[in-house]
C-alpha cells in the first residue's frame, strides 16, 4: 500500500461537499457568482472574518488568486516584496511577472518576512529608474511550515501603513496555520491588519476554491471586472459557493485544519523522538526532515512526498504533508519504516 505525504490536496475533497453537491442534482443557477449558494458562503466567510462590510470573492486555486490580487492593487510600474521562498517567487512560473510586476525578494531562513527585510527593500528602491515596492505579499503557514504571531503580523503591518504599502496575505494554509501549536491569530484578526488575504480550500478539505476577502471593498470597486479580464470568474460559481458553504457551516473548515495539524504533531513527535534532523522548526502541518539519501530512496517504495532539496553531503531534504485526510495508520507506518532504517 502506498501512503501520501506528498502534499495536502491530493484526496478528492471531504465527504460532505461531494454530498450536498450530489443534492443539487439537475437544479440550475444563475451564473458567475450571482446565486444563493455563492452569497450565502459569502455571508459565512464574513462572519466568521468578523467583517461584515468585507467583499469576499471565490477563485479556482491560488497561482490564479495571487495573481490577480497582486494585478489588481499594483500600477504597471510598482512590485510586490516576498521572501525569497514564497509561493509568487518559485513555484508559480512567474505569473505574477507575467502580469508585468517585478517581485522583489528578501532571503530568509524561516521562509517569514520582517519589518527590516521590507524597509530594507524600499530603501534601495529610490527613484523612479527603479520599481516602486507597493506590496507586501506573505503566507501563513508559509513555504516552510512557519507561522506568524500576532506580534509579528502587526508589525509588519505598522511598517505598511507607515510606507504605504498594501499587506496582502496568501492564506492558501490559513487552517493550518491557525490551528497550528503556538499560533496567537485569529481569522478575526486578519480585516484589522490585512488589506486583503485570502481562505484557502483547496489544501483544506474542498474540491477546489480560495475565498478572498477585502475587508474595505472601496480599495478595488472593479475587482469583479479584475475577475472576469483574469479569467478567474467561473461561469459555475454556484460550485464555488458550495465548497466553502459547507466548510464554513458547523466549524468543519478548522476542524479539518486541526486533524492535519494533529497528524503532523504525531509524526514531527516520532521524527524528534528518532532524532533526525529538521531543516526548520514547523508547527504546521508541512515538516522538512534531513535524511540519507539511502533513507529517501528506500522510502520511495511505500511512501509518496517531496523531495526538497540536497543538503549536506550524502542527505536530502524531503517535505512531509499532512492533510484532513492523513490517517494515524499512515503516520505510524511512516515512523515504522523510518524506525527501521535508523536501526
């Protein structure tokens, strides 16, 4: 039997949404967002956001939500800041250049931006010979499985209104991420300090879908418009809605993020336990253990995952995802074989 850590969206979506999508049978609906099923998960991601004059939006999957957020705040001549490991830089084939914006990048150990990587960047931005940094642009959890405190979200936040800067969150693992150990945000935190971010679906138990929310929807009034000229308004967007209505009725969004969060802590407890290395300390769902390439190779015959990276002589960097899905039988198995190779 193969077992996947390769990533959290490789099932299907959780039961639930394929039943209540099953219910709507041969019912039709009005197009492009314009139904009861979009506006009433529309309604629930408000609430739950704590902001009730927020616009909130349904896209298919976050290269295409990151893009046109990023496109539609940002002038043809202005950029967007990130650390060098996020999400816009290295894993979307330069989409978000494609639209015509330079992303300006910061190294970072953690895979989190600071105050002093962003103000650094703009200082060496002086003229109008230059890109004009407009956006900070992060992700919670990030790349590497790291969080943000509440402290260090407020922050950065600060140093964006003094330079004024939009904060744009990627929320593509915002479950996880809230659900994680040691994390003090809450989804009612984000209006306050975020001039827009986004709910991932896709990586948290729905078929597809990202809802974004704008807490003050007067910044971009044409973001339909946005929508639509981006090829991100799905003709189908009662499908949308219903992803996200479900999630968001009776607590299931957090609750899935905290089953993947659990199976992470199980198996990161067992990886600490067999003392291998990490290559950050994550406490989401996303682990980076060091392992010998003889390890990795033998692994391969039962266990799907990532392969990060090289890193000293003779080891590889794996990434290990849990999902709502991951099973205590698939994390036991995983520690078992791992058990056995260090013996």
């Amino acid at each position: 039997m193969m077992y996947s850590f390769q990533n959290d969206y490789s099932e299907c979506c959780h039961p639930s949404i394929l039943e209540r999508l099953a219910s709507l049978g041969t019912q039709a609906f009005p197009g492009y967002g314009t139904d009861e099923i979009y506006a009433a998960a529309a309604a629930k991601i408000r609430e739950a956001v704590g902001c009730p004059e927020a616009a909130v939006h349904f896209l298919i999957g976050g290269t295409q939500t990151n893009l046109i957020i990023i496109d539609a705040f940002l002038r043809p001549w202005e950029a967007v800041i990130a650390a060098d490991s996020g999400h816009i830089n290295i894993h979307e084939t330069g989409a978000v250049e494609g639209t015509g914006h330079k992303v300006l990048t910061a190294p970072t150990e953690d895979g989190k931006l600071t105050p002093a990587m962003i103000d650094g960047i703009c200082r060496a931005h002086t003229d109008e010979h230059m890109v004009r940094p407009q956006m900070v642009y992060l992700s919670d959890s990030t790349e590497l499985g790291t969080i943000y405190t509440k402290a260090e979200l407020e922050a950065i936040h600060d140093l964006c209104r003094n330079r004024g800067l939009y904060l744009f969150l990627d929320g593509a693992r915002l479950g996880a991420a809230l659900c994680a150990e040691g994390n003090d945000l809450a989804l009612t935190d984000l209006p306050r300090l975020c001039d827009v971010f986004y709910i991932g679906g896709t990586k948290n138990g729905a078929m597809f879908g990202e809802a974004v929310v704008i807490p003050d929807p007067s910044l971009l009034p044409d973001f339909r418009y946005q929508l639509k000229h981006r090829g991100g308004m799905l003709a189908k967007g009662f499908l949308l809605g219903v992803n996200f209505d479900v999630l968001f009725t009776d607590g299931l969004y957090m609750r899935l993020a905290a089953q993947a969060d659990r199976m992470a802590a199980r198996l990161k407890e067992g990886l600490v336990r067999l003392q291998i290395p990490m290559l950050v300390d994550a406490p989401a769902n996303q682990l980076f253990p060091v392992l010998p390439n003889s390890w990795v190779d033998k692994l391969r015959r039962d266990f799907a995952f990532e392969v990060w990276g090289p890193a000293e002589t003779g080891h590889t960097c794996i990434r290990l995802t849990t999902s709502w899905a991951t099973s205590e039988e698939a994390v036991n198995a995983l520690l078992s074989a791992l058990q056995e190779c260090v013996s």
